[in-house]
C-alpha cells in the first residue's frame, strides 16, 4: 500500500535513521506515537507534522506487513 511519510530535514524520524531505497521491518507491538512504523493516506496530514520551511522532507512510501489505522495514520510493521 502507498502511503505519505514526513522526515526531518536528515531522513530521520523519531531518532530512526531512514535510507532512501532501503527496506525496514519492526518486531514488536504496534502503537499509535510509540512504536511500528507511521505514515499516512493523505500527504495533508503529514503537513501537520512536518513543516517544509523548517527543511522537512516527505515520500511516498510502500507499507506492508501487519498494519493498523487510527484516524489518518497508519503504523505498519514493514516499510
């Protein structure tokens, strides 16, 4: 599934280090701001989060694996 992904300016995002290209998974519970990995449906969303003026970077990304949604986030175990 696609979805929307907001970095700061250095591709990282709660202190992980994302590489462009690269593929990640997360063993562990899924929790909303707390664990998995977080994306949304609606590049919006993300705007709420990640301010470009400030140097934040945004992608599409390709979510799999185990997923939740809340509202217009989505936590999914791979990315």
């Amino acid at each position: 599934m696609i979805a929307y992904k907001g970095f700061n300016r250095d591709w990282t995002c709660q202190n992980f280090q994302y590489e462009e290209g690269e593929s990640y998974t997360y063993d562990g519970e899924l929790v909303l701001k707390k664990s998995g990995f977080h994306s949304s449906p609606n590049p919006m969303y993300i705007l709420n989060h990640y301010q470009p003026i400030r140097g934040a970077r945004f992608a599409l990304v390709d979510i799999r694996g185990e997923m939740l949604l809340y509202d217009e986030i989505y936590i999914s175990s791979k990315i």
